[in-house]
C-alpha cells in the first residue's frame, strides 16, 4: 500500500517521462468517458455491460446501486493490488470518483434541455456515438499508465495470465457481464449487446490510429517557453 501511495504522489508523476502531460491526457479522458456513458445513457439503447450487472444484482438483492456498485469496486479492487498492483495509481481513483459525477452532470443538462422523447435515428446515432467515444477514452486512459479502473484491470490481468490479446479478454469479460445481467433481467439493450462485442476492438483501434499518436506528440511549438514545456522536465531544471 505504501508504495501505491507513493506512485501516486505528484512529485512522482511529475519526475516520470511525459508526467505532465500523461496527467493532462488523464483528465481530459476521464472527464470524455463521463460525458460518453452520458450520451450512451441518452440513447435508450442500454447502459455498458459491467453497469447492466450491477443494477441486475443491486435490484435482485434490494441495495442501492450507488453503493453496491462501489462495494464491487472496492472488493475488484483488492483483487488487482493483491494480483497486479501496478495497474492501480492515481487514474484509478479519478475513475472511481470522476465518472460518475461528470456523467451526472450532461445527463442532468439533458434532462433540463432536451427532448425525452427521441426517435430511431437519434437514438442509434448517441448509441454510435456513445460507444466510439467511450472507447477512445478508454484508450487515452490507458496508454497514460496512470492506473486503470478496477473493472478494466480485470482485462489486463486476464491478457497476462491467459496471453490473449487484450481486445478479446475485453469482450470476454463484457460478455459475462452481459450474460449475468440478462439472466437477472437487467438493464439490456442494444448498445449493452454492441459494447460487448465491439468495445474492446474499437478501443485496440484507437490505441494504434489515436492515442500512441497523442501521447508521442512533442508540442515542439512550445520549446522557446521553458516554463511550459512540460514534456521535458529535465529542461525546466536546467539540464538540457
């Protein structure tokens, strides 16, 4: 736990490589996966597979879902720093918290301002939409190596144990997800059915086409302003 804590420090993100940046890149997709899971929700189409087990499970055994949902993390959680705990750093917590509430935001701007009553069209377009931006994300979100949620871990510790590429160790666990959650008349729809088959190709397809591309950047525009050159720390402290 200590040395969790201690690779969480800002003083130890900021010493790595890309610190600033990798940090920079984590916000901004936290705060896109949150907005994404809100337009998803928007659609009517179904919510995410791991979200469909868990409000199967918390409505069958009478818990809120708010508080079941963290208890699955929690308990996710310890799995993966007792298996691989060096998925967990600060990421982990921003996703555990952040989410949520940048989710609640957009949906509650939604329910203030637009229609509830949306045809076809709409809904398949914020299904589209929801799935692609989720995925990309997720993929800003990993390629950072700030720490992964719990449930995502579980994807990366199945790819190392099982040495399957980690897009089908995705579908895998959606699929799970997904197959509870029905047999539990969960929350199912289309876009639960497209998540799990789609999620974890769509979000290999980013890595490669997307993310690796933003996070090797160099900014070079920034490099007469050494104060801002965040890519390059040991330039700010005078070592070039």
């Amino acid at each position: 736990m200590a040395e969790i804590l201690k690779n969480m420090s800002i003083k130890t993100l900021l010493s790595q490589k890309d610190g600033f940046k990798r940090i920079a890149i984590m916000i901004f997709s936290i705060l896109l996966m949150g907005f994404a899971v809100s337009v998803f929700s928007y659609s009517g189409m179904g919510v995410d597979p791991f979200t469909a087990l868990n409000m199967s499970v918390s409505k069958k055994i009478g818990i809120g879902f708010g508080f079941w949902q963290m208890c699955v993390n929690g308990v996710i959680l310890i799995g993966v720093a007792i298996t691989a705990k060096k998925l967990i750093n600060i990421g982990t917590v921003f996703n555990m918290v952040g989410v949520g509430y940048v989710c609640q935001f957009f949906t509650g701007l939604y329910d203030r301002f637009l229609p509830t009553e949306k045809v076809l069209a709409v809904k398949l377009i914020c299904m589209a939409l929801g799935v692609f931006l989720l995925s990309m994300s997720a993929s800003l979100y990993f390629n950072c190596k700030l720490g992964v949620s719990p449930y995502d871990a579980l994807g990366f510790v199945l790819e190392e144990k099982s040495k399957l590429k980690y897009k089908w160790c995705r579908v895998i666990t959606d699929l799970i997800c997904t197959v509870i959650a029905f047999l539990l008349s969960g929350p199912i729809g289309v876009g639960t059915v497209v998540t799990a088959f789609f999620m974890g190709p769509v979000v290999s397809f980013c890595d490669t086409r997307i993310s690796q591309k933003i996070l090797n950047l160099k900014y070079r525009f920034l490099r007469n302003f050494a104060v801002i050159r965040y890519y390059d720390l040991s330039y700010i402290k005078g070592v070039r």
